[in-house]
C-alpha cells in the first residue's frame, strides 16, 4: 500500500501558509505561487527522476514511531523495526542517494520501554544515515550564538535534506520553511517527514525554490539562515538584500560561507574551480564579508565562529560514495585545494535587519 505522505506535508504547507496569510497579507502572495512550485518538482520534463523519487517515498513502510528526537546530534526516530521493514526503508532509501546532510536514525527503541509485543532479539538494528557532511558539527557550532528560536518564524535557505530546518524546530521555532530548488533534496526531507510524522506538530515546512523565486520584501521571518549558499551566487549583495526582504525589521540573519584569511579589502575569484566545484564566485576575507553586510544595511555584524572543514567532517560514506573533500585538496599539502586556493574554511556571521 502507498503512503500519502507527501501530499499530507503538502496540505499542512498550504494550511501553514494560509492561516499566516491571515494576519500577514504578503504571504497570499506565496499562496498563489504555491501550487505552481509543488507542481514543477514532480514534472519529469523538469526533473527526469522526480517520478522515481516520489515512488521511494510512496512506498515508505509505515512504523509504529515510539520517540522523535529533533534535538540529537544523530536526528532520531525511534521505532518498532522489522528485518523485513529494515530492507524495505534501506533499499528505498537507498534510491535517494546522494545523501548529503544530516546524520539521521531510523529505528531503535527508548532504554527500559516497556515491551509492545516484540521482543528486543526481533527487532532489527536502525538505520543509520551517515551522510557526507557531519551538519551535527555546523549546528553545534551556530546554535550557541543565535538569538532564541522560540515562537519564531524561520526560513532555511538552501536547506538541502532538511537536517538544519528539523533542528530549527527542536530548538522550538512556531515555524520553519526550508527551500532549496533540488528535486532530490525535497523527496530526501519527505523520506525524514514520513517517519517524523506529527512529532514537530507539522511545524517543519519546504518549499522546493530557490531564494529568488520567493516575492521580493515578504518581511515574514524573524529569522533567516543562509548557510553554504552566498560563495555559489554570481552576485552576492543581491543574494544578501534578497535575505533581507524576507526578514521582519529587527530581524536576525545567520550567515555562514566560505572565506579566506586578509584584510578588509581581501576577495578571492577562483578563476575556474575551488575544490573541483565550477560554481564557486567569490570567497571574501571576514573583514570583507562584514563590509558586505554593513553595505547591504545590516547593522550588529559580528562573527561568531571561524573554522577550518576538515576531511572527518565532509567525507565520503555509504550513503555519498562519489568524491569528497578529500579528493578535492592537494595530496601533498592539505592546507591547499587542488588547484592550489586554500583549503575551504567557513565563517558564521549574525546580523540584525
């Protein structure tokens, strides 16, 4: 039997939207583009696999969920699971791959639950999805500075999986909208939502766009994230005035990209590839990036966390067999990228609108 699991997420979205549209009349404007957005990611003329990754979500065996941890470093989803229901999700999930951020864990039961009919050797070990990137790491590193999520509205830009959008709402945010216009990132975050469930209160949202798509000015969130996005746009003071129009005044931003060590004047312009990507522009000193913000009229700029990527965090696994970082810096001096840039380093900067 098919689950209805996209279409109830999808409901929920509509639903969530229009009760917003309620007392904010710019989201009636997302209203009306909504449908046309839902639509485009499963039209095999746009996304040759979209067909293909709906089935692996219809076909999602229904668990009897004991415990959702929205809060753990590993996102957990605690659940009666068979050998038979184990093969089942891995195979399915499996078909999703690429998986590119998270970790995530299916399956598992709470120490001392009482027995509910199966006993402890019929239970087949979790799941675990060991993604490429460590995102646990990025969200220990950002959680500590931000302002309280608590009852707050937020948008996740370039969200990819979803992992960062679900820890938004265990940190207790009324609401959070991930976008990101991959057609395999949305079906990924589907997969998670099917066996979460109502366990957020269907508090966590995506919207499978790009920043652009969005009406401009909407001025909806009280927080936006921008997290591994600003180093892939041709032009970064538009994509940091188009973070702005989405935010409520006095509203906070969550910046984090790649940089490099200078000045105030310091820009780095790859002139093919950075770490063998071709849709890296520009990779600003912290200096720099603050001008940028300051520029673009943010005010309170500060940064609150510079680090250094490394190969444990960013590495190939299961779940992402194709080339990672590794393969991407200088075999013989790992400080330096293949084409001889610096290695990626990343910086986190809040900013108030």
């Amino acid at each position: 039997m098919l689950n209805e699991t996209i279409t109830h997420a999808e409901r929920e979205l509509y639903l969530t939207l229009f009760e917003l549209a309620q007392q904010q009349p710019r989201a009636y404007e997302w209203l009306t583009r909504l449908p046309t957005w839902l639509n485009d990611i499963k039209d095999k003329a746009n996304y040759a696999h979209a067909p293909a990754y709906q089935a692996s979500v219809a076909r999602l065996p229904t668990l009897t969920v004991n415990n959702v941890d929205l809060n753990s470093d590993v996102l957990t989803i605690e659940a009666n699971l068979s050998e038979s229901q184990r093969k089942q999700t891995m195979a399915l999930l499996k078909q999703l791959m690429p998986w590119r951020k998270g970790p995530f864990q299916i399956g598992g039961q709470l120490e001392n639950q009482i027995d509910s009919g199966q006993n402890e050797d019929q239970q087949a070990a979790p799941i675990l999805i060991d993604t490429e990137w460590h995102s646990d790491w990025k969200w220990q590193r950002v959680a500590p500075h931000l302002g309280n999520l608590k009852g707050r509205r937020v948008l996740d830009v370039g969200g990819g999986s979803g992992y960062h959008g679900w820890r938004m709402a265990g940190a207790g945010a009324d609401t959070v909208i991930i976008i990101d216009p991959s057609c395999l990132f949305y079906h990924q975050f589907m997969a998670i939502r099917h066996f979460v469930g109502a366990a957020d209160s269907y508090k966590t949202h995506y919207i499978p766009v790009p920043l652009e798509a969005l009406p401009e000015h909407s001025q909806l969130f009280d927080t936006v994230f921008s997290m591994g996005v600003l180093y892939h746009r041709q032009s970064p003071f538009e994509h940091l005035q188009q973070l702005k129009g989405q935010l409520v005044k006095g509203g906070e931003l969550v910046l984090e990209t790649l940089v490099i060590e200078g000045d105030a004047n310091t820009v780095l312009v790859p002139h093919d590839r950075y770490a063998q990507m071709n849709n890296v522009y520009f990779l600003p000193s912290v200096a720099a990036l603050i001008g940028w913000l300051e520029k673009a009229g943010f005010s309170d700029v500060r940064c609150v966390d510079v680090a250094v990527t490394s190969i444990e965090e960013q590495r190939k696994t299961e779940w992402m067999t194709y080339h990672s970082l590794a393969d991407f810096l200088d075999p013989n001096d790992s400080t330096k990228t293949m084409e001889g840039y610096p290695a990626p380093m990343r910086a986190t900067l809040i900013a108030k609108k």
